[in-house]
C-alpha cells in the first residue's frame, strides 16, 4: 500500500477526478512509494514452523492479559469496524503548513486521548515515554518527488525483469498458500506478488527504522496529522493486543507494517492469522502475508475471475478523448475502434467494461484498465504507482515486455509541471497542491484545456499546451 513508502505516496499522481470520487468511497489510498532496492535473486522469506514466532516480533502481551485472540480468516475482528478503512485519507494540508502548539503539548494531549480510548497505561508509557519529532520523517513527507516521474521512468526503475522473476520464484516457493488463497479469495497469485514485489522486495525492503517514532512525528505534523493520528492510535492498540512491541515494530518512514506495508489501520482491520499458530506475522510467515493481502483486496472490491489491466495497440485515429479512467465502454466498442491485443489480435469482443488508459498520451503505451483495476487505485492513489503495479502482474503472469513509445515524447521538467498547474489554476480549475504532480485533478484540467484549444484531448501535458497556455496569459 509505494511509501509515502511508501513515497505520495501516490499517490502521487492519479487520474481522472470521476475516477477519484468513486474510489473515494472504497478504500484508504495513499501515496507512498515503492523502495527503490533491485536485489538480483529472490530473498529467501523465512517460514514459521506452526506456533512459533519470529524473535523480530514475538508478541509481548500486557501484565496479566487474556489469551490474545487473534483474527482468522472468515473469523469475526472487532477492530475492523473500529478501524475503518473505507474512504480516502482526509485531504492533506498544503506542505508550508505550520504547527500550532508544540510537539511536548500535542503529545501530553494525545496520550489523555489515547487512555480515553481505552489504550492502558503501560501501552502508553512504553509505546509514546521519550518520543521526540523526527525532523528527518517530515521532510521526506514533504518532499515525495518519487511520484513526479513520467510512468515510463517510474516503470522501468520499477517492474524489473528481476522482479518479474522473483514474483515467479515466490509463487512457486509458496504454491499452497497461493492455492488456497485464490480458492477462498478468488485473488491470483500474480496479483498479489506485484505488490509484494514494488512494496519490500519480498521482504528485503520493509524500512528499519521505529515505526512508532514514524507515526507520532507524522501524527503531530500539521500536513497529515488528522490521518496519522488514527494511525497512532491503531499502533498503540495492536500494542495492546500483544501483537508486537514498539521495540519490534520496524519499518518504513511512513509508519508501515511487514513486507506488503498495512498501515496499523489496515493491520487491525484486515491482517489474519492465515497458518492458524496464533499469531499474526506479517514480517517473516509468507502464509500471512499472502493470506492477508488476499484478505484485504478482497474488502476493496476485487472481483473473482475478472481481469484488471493489459497492455494494448491502438490506432492513429482514435477519439482520444475517450481514453479516460471515467469512461468505461464494452470491450467490443473499443475492439470496433481497432484498438489491438499487443500482438496485432483482436481483442475479445464482449460487454465487458473497460477503460482506456494512455499514460504517455497517444503516442506511448495504452492500457485497458477493468474494474479490478479500481482496487489498485485505493491501495495506492499514485496513477503511476497502480498502472506500474498492475502491469507487474500482468508480467510475473507471462505478459511481454511493454511496447515500445510509437515516438520519443517530451516530459516536463518538475518546474515546468508547476507551471502548467499555475496556468491552469489561474483559469479556474482546481488542481490540488501545487506541487509538479501530474494527478487526477490536472489530467482533467489538461483535457478540458486540450478540448478547448483543439489539441488531441489525451490528457497528457505536453510542451506545445504549456506554451499555449503562456500564449494565453
């Protein structure tokens, strides 16, 4: 879910503002990034014999506590409902944002909160005594650059052939677990090493730094403190469950759990004990991640034996205005307007809804994009993240590599991307942070724009709609 990791993550650049709006009601997506680590063979992930646990995250239960229970799958979780993960994150705050009250204040303040809300005092004590601002943790929040990459940049550091290989290597490694899992959850292994693959590396980059000194400097800093501060408190309860302690609970910047990064939110809401030892171990049991992944896109809406994205040819004379995540037309529609397998065959011509995705615009590579689609928007907002994680599977599954661009296509600088969102801003369109970010919201802007001043309305930003709109100005 990469990293804010995760890097924003994200989220980072969307697509359509539709698009976003019915997404908006499913899921918590968030922009973080992937780790940018390529290790050239598959990492070994440790598995657990049945009732053991990792010394990394041996559960340390409070004085006196029950038995931990601990969800299975199919098995009531009381958190869940606690920890709600429908809906986006609140709108984040603009990055020159200021604190109004110190961080000694706000943390005395939020541990009354937190004993109100039913933490104990011992979790409290050993989770928030000596926690100072991570000054490091807010700059990269800030900072986020990852995501103002071209998708074909981002693509290319991203769905390695290393990766491709390694996502092969794990569902062989692990061809029960997946058996299982895509009979229960109808989710396919591909999918699920796609993002295991572009979120740790199977294990190789989970972050090792104190998820708990992430999460309180996050939860105070006034850019996205109304969304971290629900993420604290999830923290401090799976503390409380005994699932882990602060000392164990390492990770990335972001304050993300385990090789596929839950937020502690997503943690409590859908992380399951998927071996049945007990415990939940989404740091070294590849049964649980892989059963808890499963679990997690299965409440984000994936739909079983449905496709979500491949790689198409479309033709020179398109109505390109149609190439919209909010457009979805019947598979045959867009096979009348010759659009192509990638091997020159036709596509099937069935009702099937489908979107047309052209990243690049109409002279670089296009996607079909399904319904499915959908959940790899709210697991991360970032377009470029969840079209780059997609078409992953679609490799680890035996796709080919992607095509080539039909031309060499321009890129804005960051500055220039700026720019382009000033423009169109002073024209009245509501484009978010300006922040050199290519999202839903400017993709639409673009379009409206390219329409308007009759450009091929593929809602791509090109050089030529900058200095038309400068002409303008």
């Amino acid at each position: 879910m990469f990293r804010y990791r995760f890097c924003v993550a994200v989220l980072t650049a969307l697509t359509t503002t539709t698009l976003m709006a019915a997404a908006a009601a499913k899921a918590q997506g968030i922009e973080f990034g992937p780790p940018q680590t390529k290790p050239t063979k598959a990492p070994s992930v440790q598995q657990l014999e049945p009732g053991a646990a990792s010394a990394a995250t041996a559960p340390v239960p409070a004085a006196g506590a029950a038995k931990r229970q601990v969800p299975g799958p199919g098995t009531p979780n009381p958190l869940a409902e606690k920890y709600s993960t429908s809906g986006l994150p609140p709108k984040p705050n603009p990055a020159n944002c200021k604190n109004a009250e110190s961080f000694d204040v706000w943390l005395a303040g939020f541990r009354k909160e937190a004993a109100a809300n039913g933490v104990s005092a011992r979790t409290i004590s050993r989770a928030l005594d000596g926690r100072t601002l991570e000054t490091g943790v807010i700059a990269r929040d800030r900072k986020q650059g990852f995501f103002a990459q071209s998708y074909t940049d981002f693509a290319a550091k991203l769905a390695t052939n290393n990766r491709v290989q390694n996502g092969r290597a794990q569902i062989k490694k692990n061809a029960d677990a997946f058996a299982r899992v895509t009979r229960q959850y109808g989710v396919p292994a591909s999918v699920i090493t796609g993002f295991w693959a572009l979120e740790s590396d199977f294990g190789a980059g989970m972050g090792k730094l104190p998820i708990m000194n992430s999460l309180t400097t996050l939860a105070y800093d006034c850019r996205r403190g109304a969304m971290f501060r629900k993420e604290l408190m999830a923290a401090l309860d799976i503390i409380d469950r005994g699932d882990m302690s602060p000392d164990t609970m390492i990770g990335s910047w972001a304050g993300e759990i385990g090789q596929t990064q839950f937020l502690p939110t997503r943690y409590l809401a859908h992380a399951i004990d998927y071996d049945g030892d007990g415990d939940i171990n989404l740091f070294a049991n590849p049964t649980d991640i892989i059963g808890s992944t499963a679990n997690y896109m299965t409440h984000l809406g994936w739909r079983r034996d449905e496709p979500w994205l491949e790689e198409v040819i479309v033709t020179k004379d398109l109505a390109w205005d149609k190439a919209d995540l909010s457009i979805k037309l019947p598979r045959s529609q867009w096979s009348g307007w010759g659009v192509v397998n990638v091997d020159g065959s036709p596509l099937s011509s069935d009702a099937l809804p489908a979107s047309l995705i052209l990243p690049m615009g109409r002279f670089g590579p296009a996607f079909l994009a399904y319904e499915n689609f959908n959940v790899y928007l709210q697991w991360n907002q970032s377009l470029n993240y969840a079209i780059t994680a997609a078409w992953l599977s679609t490799r680890i599954d035996g796709a080919p590599p992607m095509q080539k661009p039909k031309r060499a296509i321009a890129v804005l600088a960051p500055d220039e991307a700026k720019e382009l969102q000033r423009q169109l801003k002073r024209r009245g369109f509501d484009v978010g942070e300006i922040d050199g970010k290519i999202g839903a919201s400017t993709r639409a802007a673009v379009k409206a724009m390219q329409v308007k001043l009759g450009f091929p309305a593929d809602s791509y930003p090109t050089p030529e709609l900058l200095a038309a709109l400068r002409g303008e100005s």
